[in-house]
C-alpha cells in the first residue's frame, strides 16, 4: 500500500483537473499530512474519497471496514432501522477480520435483499397510497 501522495502519484488516476492547481507540485506527504493540509483547497471535498479510495491505498480489508463504518453511519438516520440491515453489518465486519466464512457473508447477502425489497415494496406502497390521496383530491375540487 502507498503511504504518500504527491502530484505525481494524483496524475496517473487521471483526475479531471491538474493537481497543480491546489498541490504543491514536487511536495510529497504522508495521507494524514496531505488531507490535514489540502483537504479544504480541493474544489470539492469528494476528491478526497476518490483520491484515497483505490487499492493503492486501501486494501479489500480496509475497503470492507470502511463499507460498514459508512452504512453504519447511514443506519443511525433511520429512526427504527430493518435488523436484517444491523446484522449485515456485524457479519461484513467480522468477514473483513478473518471471524466469519464466505458461506456466512452468503447468507448475510441473501438477508440483506430481502430486505431492500422489503422497504423498496413500503416505499413504493407508501408512493402509491400518495397518488391516489392525489388523485382523489383533484376528484373533489
């Protein structure tokens, strides 16, 4: 895994600007060091997560950790969130430390679509309980 950035290293993701623009062209720093000090030059705070998103500087360990910390995170904005959805999370976890087998993240997978269908069929009944209040109200006026 790469543990410095520099300008160099950017170009060859090709990005769709030069980092010229906001980097110091022959300084080389640590990822700590170069998102502490270029983070807020960036045009936009995404280039961040595509710079450090990539294999060179995360391994499939950190990918799925990362994976979990984020839907974790949107987890917490769902007032009362789908079980399913919390243990999808333990089980991705343990699998990216070694604790869990391929056959159990299998399974966890097959939860995890039942239950996006679950909410996907809710939202889309909720979507079509709306269209017909609509409906109905244009019926009455």
């Amino acid at each position: 895994m790469k543990t410095e950035i520099n300008n160099e290293l950017i170009r060859t993701f090709s990005p769709c600007y030069d980092p010229k623009e906001v980097c110091e062209e022959n300084e080389s720093l640590s990822i700590v060091d170069w998102v502490t000090k270029y983070r807020n030059l960036l045009k936009n705070k995404e280039d961040v997560i595509w710079l450090l998103c990539r294999p060179e500087f995360m391994s499939d360990r950190d990918w799925r950790l990362f994976a979990v910390w984020c839907a974790r995170e949107a987890l917490k904005l769902v007032p009362n969130p789908d079980q399913r959805s919390i243990n999808v999370c333990d089980v991705v976890e343990k699998f990216a430390n070694g604790e869990a087998t391929r056959e159990e993240l299998a399974a966890t997978w097959d939860a995890t679509t039942s239950a996006a269908w679950d909410a996907a069929w809710a939202a889309a009944r909720d979507a079509a309980r709306d269209t017909q209040i609509d409906q109905l109200l244009i019926y009455f006026k």
